[in-house]
C-alpha cells in the first residue's frame, strides 16, 4: 500500500531581518520532485555526485549540511534498519565496497565511508534500509551572562567530596584540561577514551566546563572522561561507562529527530540498560524550549499548507551571521505517515536543503548563515495526502552568532521541548532542567522558574521527562561564565 506523505519544508530568505506578516507558501508540484528514488538523503546523494567530480564542491557541502567527516576524508553515516525486523544489512555490502563498520545496533549500523561511495551503497542496500547522516550531538551549556554560583561547601572542610564514586562525564571536547588541572579545578588523574579520532584534548572545550563543575561538588571522586561527536559514538561511551564500573554519568549533550516514542532509538535502549544496572545518568534536559513546535496539523485554507496560526505557514527564525540552525521533524507514525524536509529560497523556486526520505519517523534538515548580516527563515509544512497527523519540529542553533537566549522560532510550543536521552524512561536517567541563579533558593516544587530556554517535559509518550534543576551560568576557569542547561 503507498504511504500517504507530508512534505516538510524551511523556506530561505536572505534579507535583512525584520518582521514579516503573515504569509502563505507557493511552491509548484514540478519543484517536490525528487532527484534519486535511492533509499538515501538527498544531500548525501548530492555529495556523492560533488565527490566524484568537485572536490571544493564536496567540501562545501560537508561543511554546509554539518557532516562529521575524519582525517582521512570519511564521513560517518548509518544505515537504518527497517522496523519490522531490526537486523543489519548483510556484511557482503559492506565488503564489497570496503566500508568500515564502527558499530551496529538494532536499529542502526554506522559506518564510515568515502563519499564518493554513497550512491553505490545505496545502490546495493536491500529493500527497507535506508543510508542517512549520522546524528551530531548538541553540546547544551554554553554563553555569556556572568552570574556566581558557590559550591564551596561541598569541597572543603568535612565534606566527602565524592571519595569512593566514580564519575563519568561523556562530551564533546576537553581541550583545556591541562590548564584546569593547573589552577587546581579540575582532577589530577582521570582515565579517557575518545570515539572520535580526533583525540581527547583537540577541539571544544564544553567538556572541561563540565568537569570543572562537577568537580566543585565532587573533587575526591574517580573521574573517567569519553569524547564522542555524534549519537552512535555516544552510545559506545555509555558501554565503555557501565564496563568501567561507573557510579553516575554526565551527559550535558542533547540528541533530537530519531523518532517520536520515548525508547525508540539507539541511543535510549544503551542509556536504559546502564541505568538498569543500578548506574545514575544525569542527562541535560536540552536547550529547546524556544525553538520547539508540537502540534495537530491545521489546513483551514485547504490548500494543503499547514497554518501555524490561522492561515499564517511560515514559521520564522531570525538567524545572525556565522549561525547554523538544524531542524528536525518527527512525527506519530501509527497511521504510516511520511514527510519530507526542504530548503527553499524566499521565493520557492530553488531548492536550497531537503531531506525526502520514505522509510523513516524522522528527517532533518540545516542552514548555515554565512550571508555577512542576519537573516530571516522560515519553516513551512505541506500535507500531500493521508491522515493528519500530530508532528513536532525541534530546532537548534550553533556557531559564533547563536544564542539560546536570542534565537526562537515564532509560533513555538514548550511542552514536549526536551531531547534525548534525557526523555528515556528508565527510573535511573534523571532529566536536569536549568533555573536562572537568582531563583534557585526557592522552595522545592515552585513552579515556572526554568529558564527562558530550558526544556521542558512531557515525552511523546507522557512521562514527566524532566525530573531535577540546576543552576545555570555558574562559575568556572577562574572566573569565566558557563550557560546553560544541567
């Protein structure tokens, strides 16, 4: 039987920012069509072709589309298994074409592959899997506003300051330890794995904000540190934890777009087993709040537009210079219900990003700002037949001009904002949403004091999901700022 579909669209503007008013989407029959029926996204389908013949033309689409790509010029992609059966492609294909596989679960096999392979894997993939980029995590404290938190009762004196536990911190970089360590805020000895290859002590520093603030509370604590960069290399360091005897994990990273119900990926069935087995996973609750939608879709014009506000279809996000935004759709899929994700210019007449997948919950699509002044996009979504459907987008932003305070998308919901893992349902993953320092001394249960861009609960199947608050915008290096969430 066909599925019934609904296409997903961001509309591109470039122009300055500004207000816009109510508008409705044009876009012809002619410009949905896609150009491969290969079970894989478009935009790897169209790196696959840069590849093979422009290489500036690759990388810029690497960059663009926010690929994780190695030294050796492989990109990580993973192959989604089919529902009904959830068992990996056979190895023959990955031989033959001398694929690396790094990993395989049973909803997914990640690998890593030249790009100019893609479409021949593609190619070779049995029926019902379907190649797709892999998933990036999001790094979920960071920003400017100075404010004090003191733990100093938790480290002097007395206190047992996390002696007999062992503790670890899985993120995306902990380049600057060495000066933490210094300066005495961080600990002496830790053990460390890194899932990226690009090695423990290169790239972001997130990581050693994280320790830093753990280790305030805990400085006699063990301390076991893994580096990941996307969702597959994170559920290896959830193992790596558990294997390592761990007592309580942190995880100030966030994961969106892999499906609607609470369980239904990788990522939670590692975070559930581990907690199971008796370890506590802290688990930032996401930075979400202000960029989230959830809702039943509404066509009161019937022109097979959704209308996030009477017959208003563009729901618009200002973006600053030097900014990425990513957006993923997931959607209820018990009535086997399709969408598929676009990027438009302004005017609908080019497709900029798309993502026309069959065969999977979820889609994602991305823009990168890179116009010299902010500009103005819009999300759009278009039911092409079939059930309505509820869906939800999530979106995120990164780079120099981000701001989790600043960026919002115009009609948002902030029920149901929060991410994975920390919305899987084992009792031990504990949901931490962030409280602004100033109202953190209110008495436990007062409602409403979250901060203007922390997630929030529901999950899609009802559980409370947030669980715990923290203090945002604590102190860390000697007197620098860290915002965020958990």
């Amino acid at each position: 039987m066909k599925k019934p579909i609904l296409v997903f669209l961001i509309l591109l503007a470039i122009i300055p920012a500004g207000n816009i008013s109510a508008q409705q989407v044009q876009i012809s029959a002619e410009e949905l069509k896609r150009p491969t029926d290969l079970p894989m996204q478009v935009r790897l389908y169209n790196l696959c072709l840069a590849a093979q013949s422009d290489a500036d033309e690759a990388d810029r689409l690497i960059s663009r589309h926010d690929l994780i790509q190695r030294k050796d010029g492989k990109i990580s992609v993973k192959v989604i298994h089919p529902g009904e059966n959830r068992v990996a492609p056979p190895s023959s294909v990955f031989i033959k074409h001398n694929i690396e596989v790094y990993r395989e679960d049973p909803e997914q096999t990640s690998i890593y592959i030249e790009p100019e392979k893609l479409i021949a894997l593609a190619e070779d993939l049995p029926d019902g899997y379907v190649l797709y980029q892999e998933t990036k995590v999001l790094a979920l404290n960071e920003g400017p506003t100075p404010q004090v938190h003191n733990s100093a009762s938790y480290s002097t004196g007395d206190a047992p300051g996390g002696a007999g536990i062992r503790i670890g911190i899985i993120d995306v970089g902990f380049n600057g330890i060495e000066n933490a360590i210094a300066n005495g805020r961080a600990p002496a000895e830790y053990d460390s794995t890194d899932y990226s290859s690009s090695g423990v002590l290169n790239g972001s520093s997130h990581g050693v904000a994280v320790i830093e603030t753990v280790f305030d509370h805990a400085p006699n604590a063990e301390y076991y540190i893994y580096k990941v960069v996307n969702s597959t290399q994170c559920v290896s360091a959830i193992y790596q934890a558990w294997y390592d005897d761990v007592d309580i994990i942190n995880m100030s990273l966030g994961y969106s777009g892999q499906g609607w119900y609470d369980d239904d990926n990788t990522l939670c069935t590692a975070t559930n087993f581990v907690a199971d087995q008796g370890i506590l996973v802290f688990i930032s609750s996401g930075n979400s709040k202000k960029m989230h939608w959830q809702g039943n879709y509404s066509d009161n014009d019937g022109d097979t537009w959704h209308g996030w506000s009477g017959n208003d279809e563009l729901n618009v996000i200002t973006l600053q210079d030097t900014t990425t935004l990513r957006v993923a759709c997931v959607w209820d899929p018990s009535q086997n219900t399709d969408y598929n994700v676009y990027i438009y210019n302004a005017q609908g007449t080019q497709i900029l990003d798309s993502d026309e997948m069959s065969g999977t919950t979820f889609e994602n699509v991305s823009f990168q700002n890179i116009a010299g002044f902010a500009v103005t996009v819009a999300i759009a979504v278009r039911k092409v037949s079939g059930p309505s459907v509820e869906f939800e987008i999530q979106g995120s932003t990164s780079g120099v001009g981000s701001s989790v305070v600043n960026d919002q998308i115009n009609y948002r919901v902030a029920a149901g904002s929060i991410l994975w893992p920390a919305s899987c349902s084992a009792d031990n993953v504990i949901g931490v949403a962030a409280v602004d320092r100033p109202d953190f001394n209110n008495p436990s249960g007062t409602s409403g004091i979250s901060t203007i861009y922390s997630s929030e609960g529901p999950t899609n199947e009802g559980n409370q999901g947030v669980d715990i608050t923290g203090a945002t915008i604590t102190t860390i290096g000697g007197g620098g700022q860290f915002f965020g969430t958990s």
